[in-house]
C-alpha cells in the first residue's frame, strides 16, 4: 500500500520535526505523487475511491504523524467536494491537477464568529456581473497558506434560507486580496498549519461556485460531512493505534530489574491491555462499517458516520492516556512518542462538528428530527 511506504519512509522519520509545528510539504508531496486523486473520480484521472479508503489512508498516516493524516484527508475533503458536481472548467482547472499530483487543495469553511457550527457561514458572496465578490474571515484553515486553492463557504444568497443552506465557492491559493494571518500554537497536531485567513474583496469567476444555488444542503450531508468526518475518524483511529502499540511493546520489553522478571506476567497490565485492545478494535468496526455503508448509500450511513468520528475521539483520549500510564514516567517524557500521540488524540473532541454535536446528530437522524433544527 502506497500510504503505508510513504508513512513508513517519509512521514515517520519527520514525525517529531512536523511536531515542532513544520507543515509536512515532503510527506504530502509523496502522497500527492501516487495518491493524490484518491476520491478523484476515475474520467478525471483519479482513483475514483471512495470513504473507506480514506479512513484507511488516513488511519496508516495518523499512525506515524497525524498532522501529515490531517493535511492529506482534508485535500482529500476538499477534493471530493469540488468532484462532486463538477463544471467542465473545474474539471479542467482543478480535478486534473489534483488527480496528476500537482495540486493541493482544502477547506475553509470555520469562522471566529460561529465556533464548531461550520455550516452557518458569515462569510459573503455577493454577485458582480457575471462572476463573484468574497469578503470574510475564516479560522483554523488546515493547510493554510499551503495550499493551491480552498473550498471556501460563504452565507447563501437568501437571507431567509433555512440553517445549512451555504454556498461554496473555489478559490485559488495567489487570489489578490486572500490573506493570512496569526500562527498554529496549539497543544497537538502542531504540523498542520491551521492559520486563519482574511478575505477581502475577492473577486471569483462564475466558475467558482460549486453546484448551483439551492445545492448546498445536499453538499452539508452528502458531502462535506461524510468525506469530513472519515478523514477525522480515520486519523484519530490511527493516532489511537499508534498508542496502543507502544504501550504493547513497552509492556513486552520491560523487565524488572531485581529480579529481571517481564511486567507482561503481571496480570492488572493484562487485564488493563486487553481492555484497550478491545475498545479499539469496536471503534475500528464502527468506523470501516460507517465508511461502507456511505459508500453503499445505505439508510443508516449518516448517523453511523457521525457516532464513528464521536466515537473515535472518546476512544482516543481514553486509550492514550491509559496507554500513557501503563508506560509509566518513561511516556510522560518530552517528545517521548506517547506525549504526542496523547496531545494529538486530544483535539478529536474539539475539531467540529464536536462530539456533543455528534451525539446529538446521531439521535436525530434515528429519530427522523432535522439535524440542523433547534
């Protein structure tokens, strides 16, 4: 597998430079080379896959480096969000590129003003002629300033259209008057140059709209949600993994030294393992059987999604930290592997939609409610 060479040979010996808050470009460069159009469909040049091939992706690099798994998914994201509905300029312009591994694209789509709710956009659009006006701000843009275009969300044009009903447009990376500004010091993923962006006055081709107007609540759910959540999900499974594993072979290797008897032998660290092993492998199933059942357009696949991504964090948190423990002071170190992958699985309950909202988008959709409603 691709993904696993890449991770194996180019994210994971980098793993602790991207952890000082170096943006990956050789890893993502590498997977951009073969795997570039992952979702891309196929008559664009792209590998046509779909969900479940992106949580696998993403969990192999979550594994190794999740700021390089959180960079690639959400060029990804953004990438099946611009095939979804495509004009033959978009096509041409972006799809081609992508699925040719010479561009970069993402999403920007959280304001300062609106907080996890992503889907209520303050950002403007507004008709100039034939083409397009933007004016907004955005905040936490992965792959900020890095990338070659941002899947950009802006307020729909009626201001009486229901919650979740946004327009999105494609802008490109050099667009005069896209600016950013502040830095990424957060606490874990650290590599993925979250920056917030300023934009002023933008001026976008008729082009620039993805779909047409009135699509938008079908991007939210059919799109942008599903590809948005695997991409997470995947990632933080990765991260949680990569915990365990170290845990498991500190717990092989480590031996007492009066006696020089293995702690395996100690049946609480027995019991303790295999509790965590067990957890992690259900919320594997939950997320690949979400993904499939995306992917099969099955009647349970939004609610399954969502409790996968909510699932996955309450997963992660719990097993780095009890993985930390069981490795004792030696993973409570600086830049020991454990503290990362601890800081890291700690930003799965933040990154919208958050796991209360999650929760609640579950029970919804079992319950036929609008998940959007109030």
């Amino acid at each position: 597998m691709r993904a696993r060479e890449v991770a194996r040979e180019v994210a994971a010996p980098r793993a602790e430079e991207t952890d000082s808050g170096v943006w990956p470009d050789e890893a993502l460069r590498a997977l951009q080379s073969s795997l570039g159009g992952l979702v891309v469909p196929r008559e664009d040049g792209g590998s046509g896959l779909g969900l479940r091939a992106l949580a696998a992706v993403c969990e192999t690099l979550g594994e190794v480096c999740a700021s390089t798994a959180i960079c690639f998914g959400m060029h990804n994201v953004a990438s099946a969000v611009i095939g979804a509905k495509p004009t033959e300029r978009q096509r041409k312009e972006f799809l081609r590129p992508i699925a040719a591994g010479e561009h970069l694209s993402t999403l920007a789509l959280s304001e300062p003003g609106t907080g996890a709710e992503f889907w209520l956009p303050q950002t403007e659009l507004t008709s100039e002629g034939e083409g397009w006006r933007l004016n907004g701000e955005k905040s936490f843009v992965t792959n900020g300033s890095k990338a070659d275009s941002y899947v950009v969300s802006t307020v729909a044009a009626d201001p009486e259209a229901p919650a979740g009903e946004f327009s999105c447009v494609v802008v490109w990376g050099d667009s005069p008057g896209l600016s950013w500004h502040g830095s990424w010091d957060g606490i874990g993923m650290r590599g993925n140059s979250s920056l917030a962006a300023r934009l002023d006055d933008i001026a976008v081709g008729p082009d620039a709209l993805l779909g047409a107007p009135g699509d938008q609540i079908w991007y939210v759910f059919e799109v942008v949600a599903p590809y948005f959540l695997t991409a997470m999900a995947g990632t933080y499974l990765g991260v949680t993994q990569a915990a365990l594993t170290e845990a498991t072979a500190h717990i092989k290797r480590r031996r007492h030294a009066h006696n020089g008897r293995s702690i395996s032998s100690e049946p609480v660290l027995q019991h303790r393992l295999g509790v965590l092993w067990a957890e992690v492998q259900a919320t594997r199933r939950l997320v690949y059987w979400a993904a499939e059942e995306a992917d099969a357009g099955g009647r349970d696949a939004l609610p399954a999604l969502a409790a996968a991504k909510a699932q996955v964090a309450d997963t992660a948190v719990t097993v780095t930290n009890e993985a930390m423990t069981l490795v004792g002071g030696v993973g409570y170190r600086d830049r020991y592997p454990m503290e990362r992958h601890l800081r890291d699985a700690r930003a799965s309950h933040v990154m919208s939609p958050t796991t209360d909202i999650l929760r609640t988008w579950t029970g919804r959709a079992l319950l036929d409610v609008p998940l959007l409603g109030t």
